[in-house]
C-alpha cells in the first residue's frame, strides 16, 4: 500500500513535538530536500480547504505543525503542562534502567530525584512499588501512550527507519 506523502508529512508532524528539520523530513518521505516545501505548501493549503484547526508553519529549513492561535483558549483545559527538563532527565534514567530501585536513582540524578519521582507519580507515568528499605520504580502503560512509544515503533517499521 503507497501512503500519500502529504499525509504522512501531516502524520509526522501530528507526533512532532518540536520543528522538523528538511533533511530528516526528506529521509523519512524518502524525497529530495528541494521537495519538502512543496509537501508543507500543500499540506497547508489541505489544511485550509477543510478549514482543520492547525496550521503549517514552513521556515525554509524546518516545518511544523501548530494549532491557530483561535483555538487555543478553547482546548486549554486539556492541555498537560510541561515538563521540566530536569523530570524528563530523571525519567529518562528512570526507563533506560527500568525497574531501578529508587535509592539507586537518587545516587544517579541526585536527591532533587525525590521531588521528580513524586511528580512522575502523579502524572502516572511512573509506579512504585516497595522493596525493602527502597522503592523500585518503573514507567507505566500511560508513559507509553503520553510519549506515544507504541504507535512511533509502528511508525518506524513502516518507514524502516532503523
């Protein structure tokens, strides 16, 4: 089955959380560089024709996909807060280690660790479970689908990207 490639540019930037440069957009479309603003132009103009909510901003290097600043209050409700980058780097240790003890973590990332694991456990991403005098953490099914791992490892195989 041949995939239209407008749509998987509008599928890629649907899961891209920060500009696409050109040259990864080409790779992934398996087109020339040159052809990436043509595909952006038109997703743009797809986007308009069926008056969609989002919008393509396209610098001449990157592209990316946003939501028109009208929508914006209305969807505000569901938006989840960012997190820091220093929750994400905790986290990340976190998952490449899984399960680790809590302790060890700590050891790793430092005792700023014990407020980061706190916030992961509210977000879900993260469970703990007591194991002697420590806790073992691990990700959780919601870190799966909030970081859309599953989905982008189907995305990967079809594209081959590996």
């Amino acid at each position: 089955m041949r995939m239209d490639r407008v749509a998987m540019l509008e599928a890629i930037l649907f899961v891209a959380d920060a500009p696409v440069e050109y040259g990864d957009v080409a790779k992934m479309l398996g087109v020339r560089r040159e052809e990436v603003s043509a595909l952006a132009s038109e997703l743009q103009k797809q986007c308009e024709g069926r008056a969609a909510p989002l919008e393509v901003l396209d610098s001449g290097e990157t592209v990316y996909m946003v939501l028109k600043e009208e929508y914006s209050e209305f969807v505000y409700p569901l938006m989840r807060p960012e997190i820091s980058r220093a929750v994400l780097r905790t986290l990340s240790v976190i998952a490449y280690r899984q399960p680790i003890l809590q302790s060890d973590l700590v050891e790793v990332r430092g005792s700023g660790a014990y407020a980061h694991v706190e916030e992961l456990l509210e977000r879900g991403l993260v469970a703990r479970q007591r194991s002697g005098r420590s806790y073992e953490l691990q990700t959780t099914p919601e870190f799966s689908r909030y970081f859309k791992t599953a989905a982008l490892s189907g995305v990967q195989e079809h594209l081959d990207l590996r």
